[in-house]
C-alpha cells in the first residue's frame, strides 16, 4: 500500500475515532471574524466547492461591530431533532448530538423545524438534513480558535 494510502486511512480513522470520542464546541464566538473559513472546510470534507452543503454556519449579528454567530449542532443530551422523526432516522450518539441514518430518512423535514437553535440545515439535493457529525474538520481552519474538537468531559467552554 502506498504511503499516501496509509496517511489517508489513517485520517479516516482519526475521523472515526474523534466522531464517536469527542464533540465540536464554540470555544470564543468574541473571536469569530466572519472568514466562513469552517464552513467551506466543511463543504469540502463532502467534496467540491461552495457552501451548499455545510454543517456549521456563520452570520452576522448585525454588523461587522456586533460580531458574529456560530450556528452548529450543540449535541443536546435530550436532542429534539431525533424526538420529533417518525422514522429514528436520527441515530443519538451517547456523547449528545446525533446521526443521520440516511436510508431510514423519508425527508419530512420535522427535525429541521425542532431544532431550537437551527442548526439542523437541509441538503436540497438529497432532501434530507445535513447536521453536523462532530468529526472537526472545519475546526482545523479557524484562524482565531473559535471553534474546537474537545473531549467530552473537557468541555467546559462558553456556548
């Protein structure tokens, strides 16, 4: 196997390890200055370009001067997402936050309403929801910090 190979399966199982062991927080949402640097990191992990098909997403409060909002899943405990769908295709994780089981998703859309802060986004060209699997790719680019891979019982960081 060649030596590109390997460094690929061993990012994929990092991937896998860091989805099911840790979750992505919003350490300092004070430093964001609005790049969308995580959200194309985001795309990109799906494969292209743009921004279609993040997870996480950044907006302004108003203004340069007002900050900005992080908006991704939070991993609730008690996720409403995964209580309102009729068909459990939102798997939850122990850690909090869920998973989608995308064959069992019929595309209703309930989940997507449910969630309190939005962070259940939809794929229009699967209609399906796109909800963040906590995997920290995107917190690899964010030049200030804001956004973090932390170990569960680490996470005491502002929301």
């Amino acid at each position: 196997m060649s030596g590109l190979m390997n460094s690929f399966l061993v990012f994929l199982l990092k991937l896998s390890y860091n989805a099911f062991m840790a979750l992505l927080r919003v350490i300092d949402p004070e430093r964001c200055v609005g790049c969308q640097l995580c959200m194309f990191a985001c795309h990109r992990h799906f494969g292209g370009g743009g921004l279609g098909k993040a997870t996480i997403f950044v907006r302004s409060r108003g203004g340069v001067s007002r900050g900005f909002a992080i908006i991704v899943c939070r991993a609730c405990k008690e996720p409403p997402c995964a209580a309102v769908c009729p068909t459990d295709a939102l798997k939850i994780r122990k850690e909090g936050g869920v998973i989608l089981q995308s064959h069992k998703c019929i595309g209703c859309g309930n989940c997507k309403d449910a969630c309190t802060i939005g962070a259940v986004f939809w794929n229009d060209d699967a209609n399906k929801p796109a909800i963040c699997t906590h995997c920290g790719y995107c917190a690899q680019y964010c030049p200030h910090g804001v956004i973090a891979l932390v170990k569960k019982e680490k996470s005491n960081v502002k929301s």
